[in-house]
C-alpha cells in the first residue's frame, strides 16, 4: 500500500498578511458585540451604572477653576514673554493705565472745539463712581511733582553754602550757559525746595495750555490759538518739558514749521496701578482678554466711559458746525468688548443645537405614535451632556483649569455624539460596532462621548426597541396602542436609498463620472495649494472686537490720525552692578538707536553719561567709576532738569531721595518705540533683532527686551509650527487608530489621503475666505482632523467588509453597497453640524464666524472626499473584501449564533432612518 499523502498547505507571506485585518475585524466585532449584547440584556443595571458615574462625576466641581490670567490662555507658556511678564509682575510694584480721548473736526485748533473738549475733560474729572466709597479721578491718576511755581536761582543769589552731597566741585561750573541748579544749588536749599514741591495728576492735554479754563479758551481768536500753541513748550499747570504738537493728528503747517490747523487732538490720562494689589482671579474676566488693574481703578473707569457714552450722544445730537466727533478708549475697554463679543451669540449656538435636536428627531423617528423616538433621542442627547459633565468633573479633580475656549467643547461632542448616533442606528440588525472606535479621541469628552454612547445610548436603545415592541407610546409609554402594527420597509425601497443607487449607479461611478469627479478633486487641491501657499500666521487682537463697538471705532480713527506711533517697548535690567556694567549699556543703547527698526527711544544711559561729562569732566565711555561717585552722580541726574523725567524708569529697594545718593536698583528701563510694521514679516524679525541686541550685550545680570505686543507676535512666531506639529499629532493618532481597527494598509492610505486632500482644502480656501492660521483656526484645524477621517473612514471600512460573491472582486458593486447603506448616515451627521452651524453665520464674535467658515470648508471637502471622491477610487483600485460568501465569523462565547446575511444586509443596513421613506 501507498503510504497516505499528507497535504500540507505551503505558507505565503501575502495570504498569512491578509488574514491579519481579518482577524483583527473579527476581534472588534467580536467584542463590541459581546458588549452590547451584555448591556441588551441588563439595560437597567448599566443604566444606573452610568447616571451614578456621572453623578459622582459632579464632585470634582469643588475643584473647578477657571482660567482667565491671559498669560495663561493665550501665550505659549515656554515663551520668553511669560518669563518676562512675570518677572516684571514680581520686581515692579507699581505701573501706569493710560485712558484716552480722541476728538476729530474740520479743523480742532479752534475755540468752539477746544471749548467742547474742555467741558468733556472737566466732566470726566468731577465723575464719581456710584459704588461706596465714592472714587474719583485723583484717587486713581498718577501723580508726578507740580514744578510751574518754582522759580528758579541764579548762581549768584545761592551763596557760597557747602555741598555736602558732592565733595568734589564740578569742573563745569566755569561754563555759565549750562547752569543746572542741582549741581551747583547748595543740597539742602534744592533738595528742600523739591521736596516741598504737590503733586497732581498727570494729563496730557492741550488744554493744560489755557490751565483749563472755558472762559479763557472762548476769548481767544484762531490766531491767538495757533501762537499759542506753537510758542509753549512747558506744561503751564505742571512745569514739565511738553511736546503738545504730538497730541494731534492730521495736522497742517504753514511756510514756518508752525502747526496751523488739525483734524484730531487726544487727550491722555495716565493712571496709577499697584500691581501688587492684582488679582486677576478677581477682576479677569471669562474670556481672559482683562488687563492687570486694581478694582478701585476698574471702578473708575466704568464711570469714565459712561461719561463719555453720554457725552458723545451729546456731542452728536448737537449741530455743530465743525463735525466735532468724540472717539474713546480705557485700560477695561478691550476686556469687557472681546469678552462680551465671545459670548454674546451663545444664544445662537443653543438655537442650534436646540435645531440639531428636532433634526435628529425627525431623522430616526417615523411620524406615529408609537415609533416616535423622542426618549431614544433625548437620552442620545443626554449622553453628550453627561460626557460633559464628566470631561469638566475629571479634569477639575486633577486641576485642569476651565478656559474661554472650552465653550465649543459642548458643540463638538454633540457633532460627535450625533455621529455616533446615525452610525448606530445604520448598524441596527448588524455586527458593525467596530466603526464606534473612530470616535475615539486623545481628549476625556470625545472618550467618555463614545463610551455614553455604547453603554448608556444602547441601554435605552434596548428599552425603546421593547417599547415599540410592546406598542407602547413614544412620549408615554404608559398608553399602550393595541392596533397598531408595526411594519417592516424593504430599505431598496426608500428615497435615501433609490437616490443614492441612481446618483452613484448611474452617474458617479460610471468611467465618465469617475473621470469629472476626479478632475474636479485636483482642480479644488491645485486651488487649495494656492491658498495654502499664501496663508499668513497672522493673530491680531483686535479681531474679538466687532466693528460697531466704540473702541474699534477708536482704533480706527488712532490709526488715521496717528499713522506713525509704533508699538511701545522697553529693555528691563535687573539687579546688577551698573557702575561696572554701564559701558555695555551705553552700548547697547546706542545700537537701538541705530536700529531701523526703533522709532523712538529714551536714552537714559546717554543722556546721563552726558551730564556727568559735562558737570564732572569725566568719560563714562571710557571711564568706570566706582560705586560712590556712580551712585552720586545718578541722584543728582535724576533730580536735574533734564534727567528727572527718567525717575519712571528706576525701582529701588527703597525711596528716591533728593540729597541722598541713590538707593539699590532693582530695575531700570530704556523705553523705546518700534517703527510701524505691516505685518507678521516685519514685526517678528523687530522683536528677534532687538532682542538679539540685549542678549549680544553680555551685560552680567538679567537683561531683557519687553513689550505688550510680544504676548501677540510670539504667538505669531510659533502658531504655524504649533499647526504644523499639533496637526501631525493629531494624524498620527487617528490614522494609528484606524490602522489598528482596520489594519489593511490600502485602506488605511486612501482615508489618510482623503483627510491630507481635506486639510489642504481647507487651509487654501481659508486664506481666500479672509482667515489666517491663529489661536482659533488652530483649534478648528486640530478638529477637522477628526471630522474628515470621520466621513471616509466609515465609507472604507463599509466597503472592506462588503462581501465579495462567487469569487468576483467587483468593486464598483461592493462601493455602491457601502454608499448605499452607510452614506445617508454619513450625510446624516454632516447635515446636523452644519445646522448647529449655520446660525453663526452672522455672528459678531471673531471665534464664531471663524469657527462657522472652517467647520463649513470641512463638512465640505469632508463630504466630498469620503462620498465622492473615495467610492470612486475604490471602485477603481480598492482592495479585496475582508470576506466573501464562504465566511462565517465565528460566534463569541456565551452568545448566540448569527446565521449568515444576505449581500443587502451584509454591512449593516438599519430600520427606516427617515421617516419620509416609510409608510405610516
């Protein structure tokens, strides 16, 4: 006898690598349904088991805490500004709020206007708070030494009293032409008639030039007015040095220099604030947009805006023949405007989620008594509520901070949770729980979203289905409809699903169609690539602030007036021996001076190496001197006539004392004016350049360059690498998870290049739709990614398990399979976002209408990606199905068997989604 042949089946790489996404397709079903077959059978345990999750859930609330420090919100937190704001915060106790008042005409330089500015100023000086104790505009304005009543002494009327504070006699008292009274002043008779001197409060105003006075002003002529002007340069109420010409706008002058007549005049009231009374806990706002005030100044300037609201509707209910217009800015405006502008369509995105949920409503629910889903639907809706209510109860126990941004998280997770909801009804009657898991994010809502979905949502599911069992009624259940029947509908004969077959059949997947929707793919990418290219990074503030608001107003007018003021900026200096490192920082004042990218400067460093050369005879350029004569010789500048206004850019660890040498310094500033930029290209390079000038001055201590507009061009400077790396995240991490759910490499490439091709869409016709990629486009971004995969992973995971028959691999069939059975579900979900959406189309919130333009690109180019252009492809090119009529997926354990379905049923077609294709 023949010895028995064994057969043994040779092993091959291709057949052993195409078994893995079967087998790994089998274990995802295999387990959902196992999962829901468990909560099918307890519906009320589990139930129970999520309210009570959520209900404890709700203690973490104890430890929420809202964010609003800008620092913190709105700023990369490893940048060098936020090191720098901190840093200042610390060592600088005090600072200054500046309010501002613009008012434009034919021509301001005339009495009838400067009569009406002046009664406004006055007004504003005399408004009290209604809050007790009452506070006014000098218990808030910074204070500055009232020096107009002093007059000064000559030489020869001093006397020969020693100088106690200076030992040495200064070589430059042989020159008589630069008499400077504290140098040769005797210390005590100087010292003590500064110290003598009152404050008030600091106002830059022209009207400073006519002390105030109505009277005065209304009998003066135009010509009287202009003489005026142009011949005072010292403040008559306060003796200060003042450069009136700056506080007006769209000026004219005559043949002379003189300014002869002006279009706008500001008004500028500085204000004092005690940063360390600063608790932005208490007075930010929920936008995080508040500046650092104290309250008693916040309170002020409430009543300093409405005094002027009032006035304006004054001023424009008057007829006056000079158009005089009043434009107005304070240190609250930009806050309150942008936090209220954030907020204020709320109402909008509740009208349409409130629009989602009768839409969804009338998607699952047939129009009876009996299969009206309302409880199914609302319970759907409350998964998303409770995965909420979950995300901000964690995050809130392990001291996650709840920030402005936060408030689209509710919508996001309806968008998903609604998803999830048509997915799982088109998979009602079918094991194809597995398409749940790309709803799977990094973030605890989407996470917990799914999980509610497929615990909670299938609980209720299995009572709703026995209640319609039972014939019980959709509202209340406890009537009971004893002769209605339910019937069943052949899914070939809905309209979804006869539109569907002819637009696909008939139309798309034909070899012309296929040929028009691709075409038409690389015409929207070779535009797109267009748009993307000239995308800017680009995040302006002003943007949360809506056109009609008066401070936008302000803005505008500044601009066009005052066309050449940069942004303000500063070099800080720390703790350090400046007598020994003062060389370095002549020099790196003199480089700022020559940098084009500086407009105007305030050379302290300079100024005083010049008065110690020209009073002392010594060359600090070349000389160090030692700490006393340093110390010495900067009390005696600081208290000069041309040094004293430099005392603001000195802290001391204790008080400036005239007659004594100066104190520790804790800081010193040089302040400066950046020129006027176009854009992030020129701002970006300005900010790097000054800082490299600091940095290369290698002046032994802490050395910075700051400014209020870093926090924004820092921003600027690292948002489109956030984009880029943040966006490569998010890729690889939903694309890792489709590739291990569905792990077939083919599959897996077409979905990532339908979310690249959306990406790239999307990014190209922002930037024709006026957006530019900032904080908000960011977020939008981060979230396409997770919609666009959405739409063509459910279409390719449909089509890989479509079953092949007779051992045909005909894949223009098994593509129109897919769309027949999953795309009205796909349409389904997008139709619901876009509804919740297209509320915000008016919007007045900057993050709204950009939110509604990107999440609008994205259900488009989504949708046209997944439904249109991918069937085409796999239709064309797509891979073999995970199964064919032969296979029979073995049961899970402890579950019943589940005979083999026909080809229309083999990926999950569900009961009737629209109630329109049924019969009643």
């Amino acid at each position: 006898m023949e010895p028995e042949r064994i057969n043994r089946k040779k092993w091959s790489a291709p057949k052993t690598l195409r078994q893995i996404p079967i087998f790994i397709s089998q274990r995802v079903e295999h387990f959902f349904y196992e999962v829901g077959f468990r909560i099918a059978q307890r519906p009320q345990k589990w139930l129970v088991g999520c309210s009570i999750v959520v209900l404890l859930c709700l203690g973490g609330l104890f430890r929420f805490r809202q964010e609003k420090n800008p620092l913190k919100l709105w700023v990369p937190p490893d940048s060098d500004f936020v090191r720098d704001t901190e840093w200042l915060m610390s060592h600088f106790s005090e600072g200054q709020r500046i309010q501002s008042i613009i008012m434009t005409g034919d021509n301001v330089l005339e009495p009838e206007a400067l009569v009406q500015l002046n009664e406004i100023t006055k007004r504003v000086i005399d408004a009290q708070t209604h809050a007790t104790p009452k506070i006014t505009w000098t218990d808030v304005c910074l204070k500055v030494p009232v020096i107009s009543g002093y007059v000064e002494r000559r030489r020869r009327d001093i006397g020969n009293l020693d100088d106690d504070f200076f030992e040495q006699e200064p070589e430059a008292r042989l020159n008589s032409t630069k008499f400077e009274p504290v140098v040769y002043a005797p210390t005590e008779l100087y010292c003590g008639v500064l110290n003598s001197l009152s404050k008030a409060c600091l106002l830059f105003s022209i009207l400073d030039i006519w002390d105030y006075n109505s009277t005065l002003i209304a009998s003066q002529t135009k010509a009287d007015i202009i003489a005026k002007f142009n011949s005072v340069k010292v403040s008559p109420t306060l003796g200060h040095p003042m450069n009136f010409s700056e506080l007006l706008g769209g000026t004219q002058s005559d043949q002379n220099g003189r300014i002869i007549s002006a279009k706008a005049v500001q008004t500028l009231w500085m204000v004092h604030v005690n940063f360390s009374r600063v608790d932005m806990d208490e007075i930010g706002n929920d936008a995080g947009t508040a500046d650092w005030a104290t309250p008693n100044v916040l309170v002020w300037e409430s009543a300093f805006l409405d005094v002027l609201k009032r006035s304006t509707e004054e001023l424009s209910n008057t007829n006056n023949s000079h158009k005089l217009t009043l434009y107005y800015e304070a240190g609250r405006s930009f806050g309150d405007i942008s936090s209220s502008t954030m907020f204020q369509d709320i109402d909008k995105l509740i009208i349409g989620i409130i629009l989602m949920s009768f839409y969804v409503q009338v998607i699952l629910s047939k129009f009876n008594w009996v299969e009206w889903r309302f409880c199914l639907t609302s319970a759907g809706l409350l998964c998303v509520a409770g995965a909420f209510i979950i995300a901000v109860g964690v995050c809130s126990l392990f001291g996650v901070p709840y920030g402005p941004v936060h408030t689209s998280l509710p919508f996001m997770l309806m968008g998903l949770g609604v998803d999830d909801i048509f997915v799982m009804m088109a998979s009602w009657e079918q094991i194809l729980p597995s398409l749940h898991s790309f709803c799977v994010y990094a973030a605890v809502g989407v996470l917990v979203t799914f999980l509610l979905q497929v615990t909670f949502f299938v609980g209720f599911f299995t009572l709703d289905t026995r209640r319609i069992e039972a014939k019980r009624n959709g509202v209340l259940p406890c009537i009971i409809h004893e002769n209605f029947e339910i019937k069943t509908v052949d899914s070939k004969n809905r309209v979804s699903w006869k539109l569907i077959d002819l637009l696909y059949s008939k139309i798309i997947l034909t070899i012309p169609g296929k040929i028009i929707i691709l075409l038409i793919t690389i015409s929207i990418a070779s535009v797109g690539i267009l748009g993307s290219n000239q995308l800017e990074q680009w995040f302006d503030s002003k943007w949360f602030l809506p056109k009609e608001s008066y401070l936008s107003s302000y803005i505008q007018v500044h601009s066009e007036h005052y066309p050449q003021r940069g942004d303000e900026a500063a070099v800080y200096m720390g703790e350090l021996d400046y007598h020994r490192e003062f060389q370095k920082i002549l020099s790196l004042t003199e480089k700022l001076m020559n940098d084009t990218n500086v407009q105007i400067i305030e050379p302290w460093p300079t100024d005083f190496a010049e008065f110690v050369t020209t009073y002392y005879g010594k060359d600090m350029k070349s000389t160090i001197l030692d700490h006393e004569d340093f110390t010495q010789y900067l009390s005696k500048f600081l208290f000069s006539r041309s040094g004293g206004k430099y005392q603001r850019n000195f802290h001391f660890n204790s008080k400036l004392t005239c007659g004594i040498k100066v104190p520790r310094i804790l800081v010193a500033s040089i302040p400066f004016r950046f020129a006027i930029f176009s854009g992030p290209n020129e701002w970006i390079p300005a900010m790097d350049t000054v800082k490299e000038i600091a940095k290369e001055s290698n002046i032994q201590g802490f050395v910075t360059v700051w400014s209020k507009m870093f926090g924004n061009w820092e921003t600027d400077k690292v948002i489109s690498q956030e984009v880029t790396r943040n966006l490569i995240l998010a890729l690889i991490c939903v694309m890792g998870t489709t590739a291990v759910l569905i792990a077939e490499p083919q599959t897996c490439f077409w979905i990532l290049l339908c979310v690249l091709l959306t990406l790239l869409d999307v990014c190209g016709f922002m930037f024709y739709w006026g957006l530019t990629v900032d904080i908000v486009s960011c977020i939008g971004l981060e979230l396409a990614v997770g919609l666009s995969v959405d739409y063509a992973a459910h279409v390719a995971h449909a089509f890989l398990n479509t079953k092949s028959y007779n051992g045909k691999h005909d894949r223009t069939t098994r593509a129109l399979t897919a769309v027949r059975h999953i795309g009205a579900a796909v349409m389904y979900g997008a139709g619901s976002t876009l509804l919740a959406l297209s509320l915000l189309a008016g919007s007045q919130a900057y993050v709204f209408r950009a939110f509604f333009k990107i999440f609008l690109l994205v259900i488009l180019f989504g949708l046209w990606h997944g439904l249109l252009m991918l069937p085409v492809v796999l239709s064309t090119v797509g891979p073999r199905a995970l199964r064919d009529e032969t296979t029979i997926l073995a049961p899970p354990k402890r579950i019943p068997t589940i005979s083999p379905l026909d080809e229309e049923k083999d990926i999950g077609a569900m009961a009737p989604l629209n109630n329109k294709d049924s019969d009643q």
